[in-house]
C-alpha cells in the first residue's frame, strides 16, 4: 500500500508511506532552494518517488493536508502568509478577494468584534464565487505528473495535524492519548482536541479560526520587526533576557486578548487576523524584549492552563502534539513539567510541513491498512543520499589552488580532532534529514564549551542574530550527565527545552541558551545514526565531553543544504573553513 502525502501550501512537502512505515519526506524549499516555498511541491514529489524506488503509477492513493485549497489560499493570503509568485495555483482572483476582503478585515473586525463569525462565513464563500474551479486546477496539475484524480483526496488540515501526532508516536497503541492540534489556521479551525483509543480518533473540541494564539505570536513577531509566520523563534529566544517583573505588567495586558473556555476551545477579544490593529496601543513605548518575554509567558501560560482542563475533563494524561504553535520548545517544556502530564510527544518539526506526514498516515488508515502495522517515526532521514561519486563530480569542479581535498579512511575521527582544537566544521554526510532542525547529517559542528565558536559561527557564517542560541548533540548514554528529564522524553528531534545540569552548564556553555540555561537537545542513538555517533564518542575521547554543537548547515535566509553542490556553494561563499563532505575533508588554504 503506496500513499503519498502532501502539503501544498507554505512549507510544501511531499511525503511517501509503503506498508504503514514513513520512507521518504522531503520539503519542496530543499530543491528549489527557495526558503518556506509554497504551492504544490512537484520537484519534492518526484524526488520521494525516486528515493524509494517506486514509479507513479504504483501510488495508490495521494492524499493532500487540506480539504479545501480555495478557503485556505484566500486566508493565506488575507493573512499575509502565501507567497503567490511561488505557488502554480495562483491567479488574479485572490487580488480581488484581497481588495474586497480590505474593507471588511480592516474596518469590521475592528469596530464591530462580534462580528467575527459572519466574516469566517463570508470570506470563503466570496472565494468561491470568485474562482470555483482551484481544486480542479491542483487536480489537473497532479495528473499531468501521472497521478489520476480519481486517486487524490483531500484531508482536513487539523486532521492531517493530528493523524502526524497520532500515528508516529512511540506511544501509539500502547495507552490511550489525548491528541492536540493548535496553529494559525486550517479549513476554518485553529485547534482540536481529540482522544484516541480502542482504534477510534474521537474529535471532543475544536476552535474556529479567527481565536489563534498562533496569530497573536505571529503578529507580535511582526511588531517586533521580524517575518511572521518564520521568525517566531527568534522572539521566543530572546524572551529569556528581560526582567520578569516588566515582562509580567505586559503580560496582564495581553491576556486580556486570549484565553481558554471551559469547552476546551479558544477565544479572542476581535478576530484573530485584526491583531495588527490593535496590538500597537498595547505594545506602544514598551521595550522590545519585555514584548517578547510578555508573549513567551502568556503562550506558556494559556498552553498549560489548556492541557491541563483537557487533561482534568478526559482523565487521559499522555499527549500528543501537532501544528505550528507547539514548535514553541519553550511552551513544551512548561507542558511537560505539569504534574497532570504523565508524558508527552511533539511531532517533529510540527508546523504545516508535517501535514504531508498526517494526510499520508490519514490514506493509509482510509484505505483500510491495519493500525498494528503502523510504524512510528524511529528517525528523519528521510531525504535524499549521496553517493561518494555524486560528491567527487562536485569536487573536481573547485579551485585547488583555495582548497585541499582529502579522502579519509576515519573522517569520523578527522572532524572529533579538529572540533577537539576549536575549529568549527560543517558536516554533509548521509540521507539528509527532514524538517526545520538540522540532526547531524546537514549540520555544522563545533566544540559546545568554546564561547568563541557562538561568534564565528554567527558573523562568518550563518549571519545570526547575536541572542539565538544553538543547541547540542548529546550521546544517548550522557544524556542524564547534561539535562533534567524525569519524564523520559524522547529527545531524539530537538523539540523540547530542558533545565541543564551544573555538568551541562560547563560542558555545553556554547550550546544552551545564555541567559536561562536551558538545551534544546537532540539525543543521538548510535542505532540510528552511528557515524554521527562516532564522531561525537572521538570528540569525547579527546575532551572528555560526550557532545558537540550542532546548527543547521546553510546561509542566513536559505534553506538547509541538500546536495554537494549546496554545499560547497556554502563553503565557498562564507568564513566557513572545514567541510566534511561524505569521506571527503576539504579545507580552505587562504580565508
């Protein structure tokens, strides 16, 4: 049973599934090399399929992350979210649907709040009227790739949200779980509530767009100068470097925007899309990092205060999480640290990418696959694997009078010494991994207890902003040495913060955040990863520390490197000066 899962709106992806088990997911951004590309993800369709060997006609079913492409176009774009030059399903009607939706977003939502439900009725409709025909579009844009209609079917989004959560935990099957879904928007909700258990998904709650905690995070974000929708986690860094006490004055204020029903759903004082409007008169003359730390609080708060009315109504303790807002690591730690929650799973880079992911596990329960063969996600590396010839075409094409290439018998223990005398490297080795965090095999590495490395990496390289903190790799049998975890979270994917120990505040200074001493680790198993594995236990037998830093390998404003040529592209054009590159190690000879 074949199934192919896919996102088209930002962050396309496309996803392969075979007999219940994840073989392939790629975001359509690592191929274009265009950051968050959105629309149908062809390139990253045809690539999955050519990963795992299958052809297109062997596809049994393709199953997209939402039900509706028109309704969720037109509020994509009304939220400012969609980039139309990068999507082949757009056209001229959404400028219409944005000139008529001006008036009534920017007037109406603002003075008349209550009116909120009729604009989420009106809008799509609108929509509808202006182009009815979006969805025969995709159609016919997926049978000119040789996948009939009669084989493509269209999820709900919040369902893929949680059909990702649900189907690739370790606890599935196990024990009933409560499954959260919580973001932005999709097909007319911003969050669910479901149980699962006895092989049935009970849907119990679900709140209707307009009342997203997603769109208040989003739009602060936008305040603070950044790009919402993408640099939310650069706010939620910066939360920690503030006083509590102005931060907690701010928060009082903002709460008054949001908060939790007895029902389990959301509500906000206007619509959600309008908090532009009114955010400046709350946010005016208040300093830039008690509005990141206001918002930080007020997310961490209203999240826990959710899960734990959820959890005192079901009587279900294990969670389950899916959707943009829980890529808030910071947020997840406070969940998991409430005594009402016994455990705790966030899909791997949760926001909309993973719903290529849940409509794949959604097709496959559709059609009638048993749920006992279901595999969990053990890993991400999921992309695309290059062979040693595919590198040493790339090679022959660089200047050797600026790099001296070496092939390795050890490269493992190359990069260990190398870290071991403070250099930084970027590593390419492996199937690439999928998602927003880089796992070892597109990173760049350095030691985590030289605070010299943070500033290398930031201005020669990455171009970050100077507050970001990077985060460790962790041997799976030092993790207890260098984080507090007494609830055994998996910790295999960075999606969570933990409190450091005093051992990991010395060994990992350069890889926690600065100012509040938390580590948004990545557990690596020698099992799944064991060159990774091997490089990190060298790296230990030199220095006694059993981790290194690890940052996604790629330029500022692009997407992680997927091929050797990405790669040397990035060595090439940076103060970058080791690359690790299959067993190749190639270094500059002049900076």
């Amino acid at each position: 049973m074949i199934i192919l899962g896919v996102n088209a709106s930002h962050t396309a992806t496309a996803c392969l599934l075979v007999n219940g088990e994840i073989v392939a997911c790629i975001s359509e951004e690592r191929l274009s090399r265009i950051k968050s590309q959105a629309g149908l993800p062809i390139l990253a369709i045809k690539e999955v399929l050519r990963i795992s060997g299958y052809k297109v006609s062997e596809i049994d079913l393709l199953v997209f992350g939402f039900k509706d492409p028109k309704v969720n176009s037109c509020f994509a774009v009304l939220r400012g979210t969609r980039d139309e030059k990068s999507d082949p399903t757009s056209d001229s009607s959404f400028e219409k649907v944005k000139k008529i939706s001006w008036f009534l977003k920017e007037e109406l939502l603002v003075r008349i709040p209550f009116t909120k439900n009729i604009y989420n009725s009106v809008m799509p409709m609108l929509y509808n009227f202006l182009d009815k025909d979006l969805q025969e579009k995709l159609l016919l844009a997926i049978e000119q790739i040789g996948i009939p209609s009669e084989k493509v079917k269209f999820v709900d989004h919040h369902t893929a949200h949680a059909n990702s959560a649900i189907f690739s935990s370790p606890q599935f099957g196990k024990k009933p779980l409560l499954c959260l879904t919580l973001d932005g928007m999709g097909d007319g909700f911003c969050s669910t509530v479901s149980i699962v258990k006895n092989k049935q998904i009970e849907l119990i709650a679900k709140t209707p767009q307009g009342n997203s905690l997603g769109d208040l995070y989003s739009f602060v974000t936008y305040y603070l100068g950044m790009r919402m929708g993408e640099h939310e986690y650069k706010v939620m860094g910066l939360a920690p470097y503030t006083d509590p006490k102005h931060a907690e004055k701010l928060y009082f204020r903002l709460k008054e925007l949001i908060w939790v029903n007895e029902d389990l759903t959301f509500s906000t004082n206007v619509h959600s899309f309008v908090f532009h409007r009114i955010l400046p008169k709350i946010l005016k003359h208040e300093r830039f990092d008690n509005i990141a730390a206001a918002i930080q609080i007020l997310t961490e708060r209203l999240l826990v205060e959710w899960v734990e009315k959820i959890v005192k109504l079901t009587g279900v303790h294990d969670l389950v999480c899916a959707g943009g807002v829980f890529m808030n690591v910071k947020a997840n730690q406070k969940i998991l640290e409430s005594p009402m929650v016994r455990s705790l799973y966030v899909v791997p880079s949760s926001g909309d990418e993973t719903t290529a992911i849940g409509a794949a596990y959604w097709g496959y329960d559709n059609l009638g696959g048993e749920w006992g063969n279901i595999k969990p996600l053990e890993h991400l590396y999921l992309g695309t694997n290059y062979s040693n010839a595919d590198i040493t075409k790339e090679i022959k094409k660089i200047s050797r009078k600026k790099y001296q290439v070496e092939k390795m018998d050890h490269i493992e223990k190359e990069v260990a010494k190398l870290l071991s005398k403070g250099n930084v490297v970027a590593r390419f080795y492996g199937s690439m991994e999928f998602g927003a965090r880089a796992l070892g095999n597109r990173s760049i590495l350095a030691d985590p207890a030289n605070l010299d490395c943070i500033r290398e990496i930031n201005e020669t390289i990455k171009s970050r902003d100077f507050w970001m903190p990077f985060a460790p790799s962790i041997l799976e049998e030092r993790q207890n040495d260098y984080f507090i975890n007494p609830k055994n979270y998996p910790a295999n994917f960075m999606t969570i913060t933990f409190v450091t120990t005093k051992k990991g505040k010395q060994d990992l200074k350069a890889a926690m955040h600065r100012y509040d001493f938390t580590l948004r680790p990545q557990i690596v198993r020698k099992d799944v990863n064991p060159s990774y594995h091997r490089i990190i236990t060298e790296f230990q037998k030199l220095t006694g520390i059993g981790a290194v830093l690890n940052t996604s390998f790629n330029l500022h404003g692009y997407p992680i490197v997927m091929s050797p040529k990405d790669a040397l592209e990035v060595l090439e054009n940076s103060g970058l000066k080791y690359l690790a590159i299959g067993d190749f190690l190639i270094w500059k000879k002049i900076l």
